[in-house]
C-alpha cells in the first residue's frame, strides 16, 4: 500500500517532493538567488532585489551603485557631492568577505516543534506554519549559527538568533545578504559532491568568501542495521574533501578562506536524553529517548544508528571511526593550508562540543538535554546555534582573524543612511 | 522497512492527536475536525493543504474513531491502516507499550471493523 497514493496524502507527497532539488524553486535569472523567501529562497540565499538581472545579486563587486543596487546590500545612490555611496562607505581597499556553509542538517538547522508532539504543549495555531515549515525541509536557516538573519516570533521556534553572518554583519555592513546556506539533510562527504555544485559565486566579479565546511554527523551517521560497514572511511574522507577543495579553489574568488569543521562526538546524547521521556511520552510518561532510538532504529528511518542506540559497544564503535575522520580533516587543513591558489584551509574541532562542555559546566551534570531537540533527540536546538555561533566567532577572532574580513569604519554612517539596507 | 517514515509518521500523529483528546478534553471527533482548520486554504506552491487535510479526514474519519474507542495504541491502529506492517525476516517495530495479546493479536480482533470500514474506501487489499 503506497500511502502517497491516498487522497489527502497525494499533494502534501508532492509538495515534499517538490523541495528535494534543494534548487531556488523561484529563479528568474538564474543566478541562484530568488526573491521569495521558502523553497531554497531568501531564508537560505540573500534575497535577490532584481530577480530579471543576472549580474544583480548578493556578493558582486558593484561598478558603482549609482543608480542600481548590484549587490542587493542596499547601499546605493549618491552623496551631494555626486560621489557614489558604494564608493565613499564600502571602499574598495576593505576586505568584504560572503559566507558560506556547505553542511548538514545541523548547519541547516533541523527542528521540528515540540508543540506538534507533545499534547500539553500542543496548540492547533502552530500548525498554521505547517506549509512554511514544509518548503523549508523541515530547517531553519533563517535561525542558525551560521547564516541566522531574524528573529522569528512565533512560539514553535523558541530561542535567541545569533550567528556568524550577523556578526560579519555587524562588523561590515557591506555584506548585507552575502550569505548562502548550502546544507541539506542527511549530506555527507559524498553527496558533498553534488551539493557543493549549488554555490553561486563569480570568481572574477564578486567578493571573497568564508566557506565553512562543515558535516559533523552524516559520514559516520546512517540508517542501516550494519551501520559501521556504511561509514565513510578515512582515505574515502580524504578523496572527498581534497576533492571538494579543488572545486572550491576553482570556482571560487581568490583569497577566500575555508574552514573544515570537525564531527561531533555523538556519545554525549544518548549519554544526555537516556533517562529522559520523549515529548510524544511525557503526558502518560511512558517512552523513554533510548526506546524512541530504537523505534526509529528498528524502522531504519533513524538518522543515525551509531549514536541514536542503546548499544554502549555501537556508540564508543562510532566514535572511534568518527575520530579517524577527524584526524583526516586536520591533517588536510595543515597539509594544504597555502597550497591552493584561491584559498587557505584550516581546521576547527566541532564547536557544539565545546558549547556543550561549557554548558554543563556553569548548568550543572545532566543539563545538556537544553541544548538537544525535543522531537529528534539529536540535533541542536535554537539555543546551542546561537552558542555555536557566539563560540565560532571568538574562536575565529582569536586564532583566525584574518577569516573575519574588514572592520567597516563607516557602519555608523550606513546604518543612519540606509537603516536596515532593506531587510532580509 | 516495515512501513519506514510512513509508518513513523502515522505512529507519530496517532499518538498525538489521542493524548491530545484527552489533554484538552476533547472528542477524538472534534479534534479530526480541528486538524485541518488550521491549515491555511493554500500553500506557496499552490496546494490547498486545508481541502487536502480535509480528503484524507473524511476518508480515515469514521475508522480512526472506532478504533481510538477500542483503545488501541498508536501502534496498533498505523498497523491496521497498513501504514505499518512487519516484513519477513524482520523484527516487528513498536513505540507504544505492548497491548494485550500483541499487535497481530490485536488486528485479528479488530478484522470486523477493519473489513467494514476499508472495504467502503475501496483500497484492493481489503
């Protein structure tokens, strides 16, 4: 029996087909931009103020912005003097730098709303963002740590945004709308490959970038019973990322800056949510985490058998090849730091490990389930973007500043002229 | 297998929309009838999410209510619509706590509802 086929189900299947191309679904010209915000839009690529004009996009080097906003950053026009703004509050000798992350589910921020599976907390209003949520694959990369833009109110998406965009931001006004969020669920090393395809950059006519490369879970994260023999191997993980570099330095402009992110350690959720009731058993207090892992194991529909598992044995197994992979990602980062032409490379352990220790340092034992998803018990939730964005950025200014481009020394001037340049 | 992220997803839905009957103290009828109310009439694309919600409810309506008056869990009743099933050779999946007489148990009870209400819907395996 194919469920899809039963009226009802039959468009609502087609709808989720429909955003599995992870393509801009709304693309006049083609540049990979879209002026309408869902289906790959302008919550996961700045929004594209001329969507007829190719060459008016997020991330070009503008000629001059005197009657056109080229680069959608909402700076545009002239002084009374009749020099272009462009010109005087974004000069060219500042270094703009967009930013890019090319990921996974965690990078696109995966959440589902716990209002939807707990009955005590459940109200038939949250579901009138059920299409939005849809559209966007279930993610919120208008929310995450890496290309977060606004604060949504709504009750279903609870949490403060901060994030590494906003604060190139707020260092650089310029690169308002430089961001494009390339993560899809479920990527790893491999569909990298194809993934990375989507990035929209001139090499020649637009800024640099800050790609951060970043699958922290899915090449040690699969569904299959025998899990460990789908891993991603270490000379596999090395194939894919050398490989993904070079078409990085071949498409991308020079003197952009990538920084590989370690995986994650997956040991502490489990080790985390294992005494703890799931949201759709909380009302009769009758499914534990370690039985909602299982469930989802025994579907093969899990994320990831290695770390959603009540087998101790399975996770340290995990670890171990997770480990490997690591060591592969810095090993990369310092063999190749300065050997391509168009970038440098280096390697940062994954942060939420980092948040995640500080938390329960200061919470106390046992309070890392506040960082964790409620529905998935797996990915990190608004809280911990907004940390792994906050611990990013003091982590790059400290060891890497150079990643973070110029401090704009006409914010001031730009804010009091162009206010919020347009919104996202 | 064994019905995957459909059977994951009726499993899911089920058990809410029971606790929530009985959180807010409402008649599984009266919460079918809100689910779809909240849906706006059309999504970006173009699908009218509220009229299809409101399909697949007249459709499965009348069965979900008698067999949430049975007392079956979630399990059973995703088991029963077919959205979950256990292939050969594989270990039968189950959030919700064992009912009595196990989930086969339970469907060969619950044939007669099943036959009366799936065969109007005119599904071939019924």
């Amino acid at each position: 029996l194919e469920p899809c086929s039963w009226p009802g189900l039959k468009r609502i299947c087609e709808l989720a087909d429909s955003v599995l191309d992870h393509n801009p679904a709304v693309d006049l010209d083609g540049d990979g931009f879209s002026s309408v915000e869902a289906l790959r839009g302008s919550a996961w690529r700045g929004r594209d103020c001329s969507d007829v004009q190719k060459n008016i996009r997020p991330g070009v080097i503008p000629d001059s912005d005197k009657d056109l906003d080229a680069n959608c950053n909402g700076i545009y026009g002239v002084d009374a003097n009749g020099v272009p703004y462009e010109e005087t509050l974004c000069p060219k000798n500042l270094t703009s730098r967009g930013i890019v992350v090319i990921g996974d589910s965690a990078m696109a921020h995966f959440h589902i709303p716990e209002q939807w599976v707990d009955a005590e907390l459940f109200t038939w209003e949250s579901f009138s963002h059920l299409p939005y949520v849809l559209e966007n694959e279930f993610d919120w990369p208008m929310m995450s740590s890496t290309t977060g833009f606004v604060n949504i109110t709504w009750p279903i998406s609870p949490g403060p945004v901060h994030s590494i965009y906003l604060q190139m931001k707020e260092r650089n006004r310029c690169v308002h709308r430089d961001y494009q969020n390339l993560a899809v669920n479920g990527a790893d090393s491999f569909d990298t490959q194809y993934n990375q395809k989507r990035l929209s950059r001139d090499p020649v006519n637009d800024y640099p970038l800050l790609v951060l490369f970043a699958l922290v879970g899915n090449d040690v994260c699969n569904s299959y019973p025998d899990t460990l023999s789908h891993m991603t191997t270490p000379e596999e993980m090395r194939n894919n990322v050398l490989k993904s570099l070079e078409y990085l330095n071949s498409t991308i402009p020079a003197d952009s800056k990538v920084l590989l992110v370690g995986l994650a350690d997956g040991r502490v959720l489990y080790d985390s949510m294992y005494q703890r009731f799931h949201p759709i058993g909380r009302h009769n207090q009758d499914i534990t985490y370690p039985q909602f892992y299982d469930y989802f194991g025994c579907l093969q529909a899990t994320p990831c058998q290695g770390w959603m598992t009540s087998n101790a044995t399975l996770r340290d197994l995990t670890f171990e090849r997770a480990d490997k992979l690591n060591q592969v990602l810095f090993d990369v980062a310092k063999t190749y730091k300065n050997k391509f032409t168009n970038l440098e490379v280096n390697f940062l352990e994954c942060p939420l490990m980092t948040v995640l220790e500080d938390w329960e340092r200061v919470h106390g034992p046992g309070s890392i389930h506040q960082l964790v998803e409620a529905v998935d018990g797996f990915h990190p939730n608004q809280k911990a973007q907004s940390l792994i964005a906050q611990y990013s950025w003091k982590y790059l200014g400290k060891y890497l500043p150079h990643y973070l481009g110029d401090l704009n020394p006409h914010n001031h001037q730009i804010r009091d002229i162009f206010g919020d340049q347009g919104g996202h | 297998i064994n019905g995957g992220y459909y059977c994951f997803g009726c499993t899911m839905a089920v058990g809410v929309l029971q606790q929530i009957a009985e959180v807010h103290n409402a008649s599984i009828s009266e919460s079918l009838e809100s689910v779809c109310k909240y849906l706006p009439e059309l999504s970006s694309r173009g699908t009218h999410m509220r009229r299809e919600c409101q399909t697949l409810i007249r459709l499965l309506g009348p069965v979900l209510i008698e067999l949430f008056y049975t007392h079956e869990t979630p399990d059973v009743i995703c088991h029963a619509l077919r959205f979950c099933y256990t292939e050969t050779g594989e270990r039968e999946c189950r959030l919700f706590p064992l009912p009595k007489g196990g989930i086969p148990g339970r469907l060969e009870k619950l044939r007669p509802i099943l036959r009366k209400h799936l065969v109007k819907l005119n599904i071939p395996e019924f």
